[in-house]
C-alpha cells in the first residue's frame, strides 16, 4: 500500500466517521428541540446562528431521519410512547429559534 492510497483510505474513514458523529449529535439536539425541550433550545441558541443551524439540518437529514425513526416512530409503534409529534425539519428550527430566527 503506497502512501497516497493510505492517506486517501485515511480522509475517506475520518470524513464518514467525522459525519456520522456530528450527524448524530445533530439529529440528538434536533429531537429534543422537536417538544421544545429548554435546555436543548438553549443549547442550540448558544452554538448556531439560525442560517448555520437551517444548513445543518439539510446537511444531516439522512440522520435526522433515523434520529426520528428509533427514537420517535418505532417506540411509538410499540406501544412504549403515547405522544408522538409528526416530522418536520421546519417545526425543529421554528422550535429552536421560533420569533429570533
């Protein structure tokens, strides 16, 4: 294995990874923005502008919609949760940033 084939494994491993991880803390936050939790909306107010924070939600929407799928619709499915707020990306900014944004 020459060295450009290691650095390019290297890039494409950390780039995959560096997604999943920050996807995942994105489509975290994002839920429990969903019902408005305080502490997530203070959260996100402290670390995203609205327009870096709208970006983000386009970007890790492929996990955003996992994030739903086992936290939200499958528990729901099962009978384990009663409440269960539909999926809208635009209700999760409004939630975040609402009248500020």
């Amino acid at each position: 294995m020459s060295n450009l084939e290691f650095f390019g494994y290297l890039f494409a491993y950390g780039a995959i990874l560096t997604y999943l991880v920050l996807g995942f803390i994105v489509s975290f936050e994002s839920i429990l923005a969903l019902y408005e939790v305080p502490a997530a909306v203070r959260w996100i107010r402290e670390w995203h502008s609205p327009a870096g924070y709208r970006r983000m939600l386009m970007l890790f929407f492929p996990m955003l919609q996992l994030a739903y799928l086992f936290l939200e619709l499958i528990p729901h499915l099962l009978g384990l949760s009663d409440e269960r707020r539909p999926f809208d990306p635009d209700r999760i900014w409004w939630a975040a940033f609402g009248e500020d944004g």
